[in-house]
C-alpha cells in the first residue's frame, strides 16, 4: 500500500473496519480507529465527522501512544 498523508479524507482510503472504544458515549463524541491493510498503519478519525480527515499513524507510533496512555502521562490533560 502507498503511503498515506496525515489529513486524508476517509472517502479516499480503502473501506476499513473501524471501530470505537467500548467506553465511547452513545453522543457520538467518539474517536474511531482502523487498521490499513496489509499492516501499513492505524487511521484515527473523529466519529462525529466519518468523511472528514483521518490522521494516519506507524505501528511504532500507536504502540508508543498507548504505553503512554496505559502509564497515565497524558492523565494531566482531562484532570
């Protein structure tokens, strides 16, 4: 798969399998998250904007993130 830029409008990516956290509100305040195919990445788009941009991120990117968020460094943000 070709590299994607950040920013790109969904409608322009494959169909993917989004799904949302088992956490989100039934508001639609959501952040989705996608696999790319063949591995390439993780999109993230906001839920209440489905066709808007989608930010696109490496493996390595999204692993760092999450063992950032599971060590509560981003805690400080919604204190």
């Amino acid at each position: 798969m070709q590299q994607l830029p950040n920013g790109v409008p969904t409608t322009e990516l494959p169909p993917l399998a989004w799904q949302k956290s088992r956490r989100s509100n039934p508001s639609g305040n959501c952040v989705e998250m996608a696999g790319l195919p063949d591995g390439a990445g993780i999109a993230v788009r906001n839920s209440r904007f489905p066709e808007g941009p989608a930010l696109i991120y490496t493996l390595d990117e999204i692993t760092a993130f999450l063992g950032g968020v599971r060590d509560g460094d981003f805690d400080n943000l919604i204190a």
